[in-house]
C-alpha cells in the first residue's frame, strides 16, 4: 500500500480506494474496544437502540418543490446509503454505513453565531422547524468521479439567515462538524485536521439552491449520509456539502477549510464543479452514476456547475482556474 506524504505530513487524500493504515489501524482498536466491553457492552446497546436506531426510517413529509427537480433517476436507497464519504467513520465507501449506526443523534444542537444580531442555539427540532420543509431531487458529484441522484429533504439556506440577520461584517459561512472520538474512530487518522470545517461565502450560503438538510428518501437522514442536519450544495463538489453539524459561524474571513488545509493545489475554497478544470490527478470531464453506469461503461459528461447554471451569476468576472 502506498501512501503519499504532503510536505506538511498529512496523508495526500484520494483516491480512497485504499485504506490508510492509521485508520485502519484505529479502526481495529475500536472493534477491539468493543469486544473487551470498555465502551460497554450494554451501555452500547442501549445506546444504539434507543439513540441511533430509533430514528432510522423516521418519516419526515415534506412538500416536494418542482422548481428543483432534475429528472434523471433517482439513484437507489440502497447505493446512496451504502457507499459514502465520511471520514469520521473511516475512509473505505462502505464503512459509514456501519460504523456511524451508533452516532448519537438525539439530543443534537446547532449554534449559530459569529457576525450576527441574533445568534441561535436550536435543537433538532426547533431547527427543522424554522421553515417549511421542501423535497428537492439535487444531482451530488463528487470529486472522485462519481455521481448520485438523491431526493433531500430541508429548506434553503437564507431562511436560516433571515432569522440570525447576518451584520456587514458576515463576509463568509463557516460550518463545523462533530469530532467525537468516542464515537468516531476515523479521528485517529491524521488524513484530515478535525473537526471536518466547511466554508461558504456569504453570497453562495444565501442563493436558493443551498440546502440546510435534515432527511432524503421522505425520511430523517441516515447516520452515514450526515445525520441530523447537513449541507447540500448541488453546484459543488461533495465534500463542500459537510455532514453532522454542531456550529454555523458568520465570519469576516475566508474559513480554514478541512480539505483545502490538507492538500491546497487539490481542493479550493471555491470547488465548484467544473468540467474544464483538471483536479492535479484525474480529469474532471466525466463521471459515473452510481449503481447505474458499470465500472466499465461510458461515463457520463460531467456539467459545468453540476447543471445548475443559475449559479453562474455568483461568479462573475471571476477566473475559475484560479479560484477553483
Ligand atoms: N463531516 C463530513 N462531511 C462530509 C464528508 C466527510 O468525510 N465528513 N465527506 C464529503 C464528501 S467527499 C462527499 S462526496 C459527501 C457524500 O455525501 P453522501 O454520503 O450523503 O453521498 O459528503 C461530504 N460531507
Ligand atoms: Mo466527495
């Protein structure tokens, strides 16, 4: 196995096909935890009943929104819960989905605060309350080369805004994600500096097509797609979409982000997803449907902004090799 070293010593992320031995490593420790019973048998199955368990499959209605609805096939339940990103759990695709059933979802609480007059501390519900809950079937391409077709459940973005009432000041987004290494044992791998932190500028948190998300499939999110409340920003690369959120920050300056801290020349502020811009080491031209284009089938042509040109606007006058 090979793994590549960046000058300031964190592992160089992607392809994560392969397995970094530090996580892997973590991993067996934290089975080997579990087995002992040092994080305690019945505690652990309490836990996973009543905390984790008990909201899988919890329906969540909503009002499907037609203005935000592309029509390609919905990927399948099975594939967009089964081979996922999120490296809290491990970096293999279909570690999530095992390791995160045990997450702690309830009670969750977000704060939101920085540049703002009224700053918030919401739980699950309240958040998921502030304003009517849409169903939106957004395209996410990751880039790694891959594409899914989700129905989300959540609402814009800006009605969130509305209510914290965002200073002159508020320049940038800032979102930080859960790091709990009782629960997450990918956070004794050094592949990224956690918590995973996200950022947006304030422009691009405010547009209509940024989605504040809490379910997909008409139910509450699954552990292992970011449970209970995520990011979906249809435009971007995956990784700007962060899953698990503790805080939303207004800011004055440009956030540190999780993957552009790792591997600058690889991951940019911006990342939208575009076509004509190489990532250092694969092309960024086409890509695979998951569990609808084989592994060896045509890929399809990837779009500028993912399809959604109405962002285009946001970027204006703005070199998008350079601020990639
Ligand atoms: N906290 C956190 N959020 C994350 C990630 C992660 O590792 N940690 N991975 C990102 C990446 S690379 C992608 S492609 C999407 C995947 O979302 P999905 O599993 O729901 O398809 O989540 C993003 N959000
Ligand atoms: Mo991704």
């Amino acid at each position: 196995m090979l793994i590549k070293r960046s000058p300031n010593g964190i592992d160089l992320p992607f392809p994560s096909e392969i397995t970094p031995r530090a996580v892997f490593e973590s991993r067996r420790a934290f089975i080997k935890q579990l087995a002992l019973g040092s994080i305690g048998g019945a505690a652990l199955l309490e836990m996973a009943s009543r905390e984790a368990f008990a909201q899988s499959g919890q329906r969540l209605p909503a009002r499907a929104n037609p203005s935000y609805v592309v029509m390609d096939k919905h990927t399948a339940y099975k594939d967009a819960t089964s081979y996922n990103n999120f490296y809290e759990f491990g970096t293999d695709k279909d570690e999530p989905a095992g390791i995160a059933s045990v997450m702690k979802t309830r009670p969750w609480t977000v704060s939101i605060e920085g540049e703002v007059a009224k700053p918030l501390t919401l739980d699950f519900d309240s958040l998921s309350k502030l304003a009517p809950l849409e169903e939106r079937v957004y395209r996410l391409r990751c880039v790694e080369g891959w594409s899914m077709v989700i129905p989300w459940v959540g609402y814009s973005f800006s009605n969130l805004m509305k209510k914290v009432e965002p200073n002159s000041n508020a320049k940038f987004v800032e979102f930080t994600t859960l790091a709990d290494p009782k629960q997450m044992p990918g956070l004794n791998s050094r592949v990224l500096k956690w918590p995973y932190v996200e950022g947006l500028r304030i422009d691009e948190a405010n547009h209509p097509l940024t989605l504040l998300t809490f379910g997909m499939y008409g139910e509450v999110l699954p552990n292992q797609n970011g449970a209970p409340v995520r990011m979906v920003l249809p435009w971007k690369y995956g990784f700007k979409s962060a899953k698990s959120i503790v805080k939303i920050r207004f800011v004055r300056e440009q956030p540190q982000t999780a993957w552009n801290r790792a591997a600058p020349r690889e991951y940019g502020f911006y990342s939208n997803v575009n076509p004509e811009v190489d990532h250092p080491r694969w092309s960024q031209a086409a890509e695979r449907r998951i569990g609808e284009d084989g592994l060896f089938a045509k890929k399809r042509k990837t779009l500028m902004f993912n399809g959604y040109s109405e962002v285009a606007p946001l970027y204006a006058g703005m070199d998008l090799r350079k601020f990639y």
